[in-house]
C-alpha cells in the first residue's frame, strides 16, 4: 500500500493527459506556453521525458531526465529545475508551481507562481514568502531565438 503522499500524487493526476517521449514533449510544453501567453523561451526545460495535464482541475507537470540550470542571460538570474516541475495553469498564470528555484544573490529561493502582465509585456515571478520581481517578457522571447540560432 502507497504512502498519503503517493496516494495524494495519484490523486492529483488522475484523469490526466500524457504524452512521452523528448520531441512529443518539447512540442507539448512549447504549446502550452503559448495557449497560457508565455513566451517559449520562459521554461527552457531540457531532455524532457514524460509531460501531463488534467484539464479539470488545471495541474501540469513535465519530467526531465534531470535537474537541469539555465542562466538567462537577458535578466541576469540563474533558475534551477528539478527532475519534475508541476503547476496549476489559468490563462496567464503558473501558480503553485513546484520544482522551480531563482538563485537571488547567494541563495535558491523557490518560485511558486508566474504570471504575465494584462498587456502581455511583462512576466512576474513570486517566492514562497510572495517576494517577487517582474521582467520584460521580451527577456524571454530573445532566449528562444538564441537557443534556435545555435
């Protein structure tokens, strides 16, 4: 018999569209992002292996084969992603999320919500303790163009 944990986790997934393997993930992320307005280069997670969503209650979660940090380079700030990153989405928010860490002078604070402005123009990331900072959403369209030009 599964822990609560294991059982809640069960739960939480249930009913939940899955798509496997690397391609047919990136393509699913990239679409999600653009269906909540984010640009696609603001989740530039790596070798992603499994990705879910239950369109009743909203939860998502992609699978990488590892952690993986990314520097951006446009806003200065490295993030860290688990091997799993989880979210319940709405249109123009990631909230609850899980798995996402902005290292802030010498510390990883994690990050539980990301949103975009009404105008689309700017993206605001929250802490745990709802310390926050916002960024040019253009910031994380040049990353996507940089990763395509290599």
């Amino acid at each position: 018999m599964g822990t609560v944990a294991e059982t809640s986790r069960l739960k939480e997934r249930e009913g939940a569209e899955i798509v496997r393997g690397a391609e047919a993930c990136y393509e699913n992320s990239m679409a999600l992002l653009e269906e909540l307005g984010f640009p696609r280069g603001v989740m530039p997670l790596k070798n992603l292996e499994e990705c879910g969503r239950v369109r009743a209650t909203g939860f998502v979660w992609m699978k990488q084969k590892a952690p993986y940090e990314h520097f951006f380079k446009n806003t200065n700030t490295r993030v860290s992603y688990a091997q799993e990153v989880t979210a319940y989405i709405e249109k123009g928010k990631m909230k609850k999320m899980s798995g996402v860490k902005s290292k802030q002078m010498l510390i990883w604070v994690p990050l539980v919500e990301m949103s975009r402005s009404e105008d689309g123009k700017r993206i605001y990331f929250k802490s745990n303790v709802g310390i926050g900072r916002s960024y040019p959403a253009s910031a994380f369209e040049e990353e996507e163009e940089d990763k395509e030009s290599k």
